[in-house]
C-alpha cells in the first residue's frame, strides 16, 4: 500500500487524503481472488523409517491456502471543509491453508516418539494419517473522518473495529507399526492411544485508532503520515481435542483447558508517503512502513523471538494513457527481522518483494472497473532445531498471486 494516495482506497491507507477529494459521494466494491502455496520441507532422521516414503530424510509438506473472494468496500463523502468515510476489508489473514499430509512438527515428534518407545520390541518402521486444515480471518470495520486545516494540509483519524474468527481442524490416526517392512499389527493395534483430533475455533474482538496528516502544497506534490495504534487481542478458544499427554505442548495454543484465552495483538503501524506528479497525467509514489512488532503480544510471549520489527518500501506510478484507460504499477518490499526460535510451520512469514499491476477503464464519468494481478516471490528461510536428540531442519517456502477486480461510483 503506498500512503500518499488520494481516492476512495486512501480511507484504509491515508485517511486524512480523502478530505482532498472532489466533493460529493464516493463508492468503491472490489474482490480479491488470493492463492498461495506455503510449503515446509522438513529434514530429519527419522523419516527414513516411514513406510510410506522409505528412506526420504527430507519431505515436502504442501500447504494450499486460498482466499476464493475476499471483498473490500469502502463509502465516502466529501464536503468543502470535512469528510466521512465507511471502509470494510480483510485485515491479517483472510483465507484457509491445508496440509493434506500433516505437518511436519507434528511428524518428527510421533516419528521420534514411537520408535524409541517401540524399538525394544523390533519395531523400526511405522506409517500414520495425518491432517491439517487452518482458517484465520480478520473483518475490519472502518469509520473515520478528515478535516481540511487549511488549503494545504488536512487532518484525519477513525476507529477500526477488528473481528476475528479462526478455526483449526486436523487428526492424526491409523497408525501402524512395522518391524522389517512387515506390519506389526498386534503393535499396531495399541497405537490408538497416540490419535490426535482436533476442532478448534477462535474468536475476538479489537480495536484500532488511528490518526493521520495530509499535505498537499501544490498540483505536484501530496505528503501524507498515519499512525496506527496497537490492537489489542484476545482469542477466545473453543475447542474437541483428543490427544496424548506427549502432543499437549504442540496444541496447547488451541486447548481451552490449556489456554481459554490467547494473546494475538496486532501491531501499531507507522506509515509515510509520497506522490509526486511530473505532469498532470503521471504520477509516481513511494512509501515507508514499519510495524511495532514487538510490542504487540503473542501467545507464549512469542514477540520475544522478534528481532526488530518489520518494515515495508513501496513504489508505484500511474499513467493517464487514454481518455479512457489509466495504467498503474507497483512494488512492495518487506522485510521480516525474526528469530530463528519465532518461526514454526504452524505460523511463519518470509521476506518477499511484490510487483503489481493495474488498470482502470474509465467506463462513465461516475463509473470507473479496475482490474489488477500481483505476484510476491518470498525468500526462502531455513531453520534448524531439536526434536530430543537429534536435529530437524524446516525450509519455509512460499508463493502467492492474487487477481483484483473492482468498480467504483463517483457522484
């Protein structure tokens, strides 16, 4: 998101620009259509003895995640001095990613568990069904408003109104046993103990001021400032789960006998922007933005494993190339600055670099379609860890291209 723009989209990204619209009502629908891959590639010993993969130390677990239609909507009126605004949008999260083979955490400790507590019965081999399928969706509500100081600069700021509801479901069960690649099933038959179901859900409620500053000097230049303040959240957890005493601290952030509640602030944000307009139909813009990652609380005090927090660049221009047609492209770098001990594959993020672009078909003179595509290509993080005595490696892997496509009213 770039911070200096004037539009309908600036009531989420600069609330204090709206006040520099042309006066009258403003609508804006658009839909995003979001796919992404998050895939964890585990190395570790034990995998070997899979029967299912013999010998693969290293396996591939595929996460699907898709967000089919994620609407945005926002409303806005614009006076001489002041203006108003409605904005909806999905927030962090805003889709379901599957593993259909489990995940590899989960993996590595039955792995290690069954086999050392099996082998003194010749038991070297073993084969399990393993599932995991999360959604996690934040409807934020926007209302704000904007207030010209002067002709140059304006001011603005609004409550945002963050409404969480998650939910997790998995298992892990048919486990067999084998002893020199033949099933043991006497053995097998004993491993119902180790199943794993879960059906989790989670809900909250947050919310989020924010303020903003505006500053427009001249038909060239536009400047604009936004501070979000840290949201406060609290998760509340409803959950059915079986499961053994060995797998208790991989799920204690869904176990309400564990944890009713959980800690998932979402950080403040500070934001700065600029456009700049060589001639009337250019425009190219550039941003900064930086999350107050670690002051925003987690479940197990995770932020601790923050290193610094995070921050984003951006950059874009716009052409009028027709009466009828303006044309946009756009970059985002982010930068993620976390420990090792942060990341796990229940819950991670990689650098990346996002390039955008975008089109507006200037339909009427109160209607204009916007059509956009983005692509983010993600750093590849490796991390190394324990399970007991021996080491694990997750390679954190990630795509994701997401298709937009809007309609906007000017009245």
């Amino acid at each position: 998101m770039v911070g200096a723009v004037i539009d309908v989209d600036a009531l989420y990204t600069n609330p204090a620009g709206v006040a520099f619209m042309d006066k009258g009502w403003h609508f804006g629908l658009t839909g995003f259509n979001a796919h992404q891959q998050r895939d964890v590639v585990t190395t570790f010993p034990l995998f070997a003895a899979n029967m299912e993969h013999p010998g693969e130390t290293s396996r591939r677990f595929y996460g699907d995640a898709l967000a089919p239609v994620a609407p945005c909507f926002q409303a806005a009126y614009v006076s001489d001095k002041w203006a108003v605004g409605l904005n909806y949008a999905f927030g962090s999260g805003g889709g379901k990613c599957e593993y259909n083979e489990g995940i590899g955490s989960i993996e590595s400790a039955y792995s290690a568990l069954l086999l050392n507590a099996m082998q003194p019965y010749g038991i070297n081999g073993y084969s399990m069904d393993a599932y995991m399928k999360g959604g996690v969706y934040h409807y934020c509500v926007s209302l704000g408003g904007a207030y010209k100081l002067t002709e140059t600069l304006s001011a603005g700021g609004g409550l945002r109104a963050v409404i969480v509801r998650n939910n997790y479901v998995g298992h892990v069960n048919n486990i067999a046993l084998y002893q020199n690649g033949a099933k043991n099933d006497m053995m097998s038959a004993m491993t119902k103990a180790y199943d794993i179901s879960l059906d989790n859900h989670q809900k909250g409620l947050g919310w989020t001021p924010y303020l903003g500053l505006d500053w427009k000097p001249n038909e060239h230049w536009n400047v604009a400032a936004k501070y979000e303040f840290k949201t406060r959240l609290r998760l509340e957890n409803s959950s059915e789960i079986t499961a053994p005493d060995a797998a208790s601290a991989v799920l204690a952030q869904f176990d309400e006998k564990q944890n009713k509640s959980i800690a998932d602030d979402v950080p403040a944000i500070l934001t700065f922007g600029a456009m700049y307009s060589p001639i009337e139909k250019v425009r190219v813009s550039a941003g900064w933005h930086y999350y107050f990652d670690k002051q925003a609380t987690k479940f197990n005090h995770n932020e601790k494993n923050i290193d610094k927090g995070s921050m984003e660049f951006t950059g874009g221009a716009e052409w009028d190339c027709l009466k009828w047609l303006t044309v946009s492209a756009g970059w985002q770098c982010t930068r993620y600055r976390l420990k090792d001990a942060y990341l796990s594959d229940m819950n991670y993020n990689c650098s990346s670099n996002l390039f955008g672009f975008g089109a507006r078909f200037h339909v009427t003179d109160f209607c204009s379609i916007d059509l956009s595509y983005m692509k983010n290509f993600y750093h590849r993080r490796d991390v190394v860890s324990q399970v007991g005595p021996l080491p694990k490696t997750d390679h954190y892997v990630r795509d994701n291209y997401t298709f937009g496509l809007g309609v906007n009213f000017d009245f």
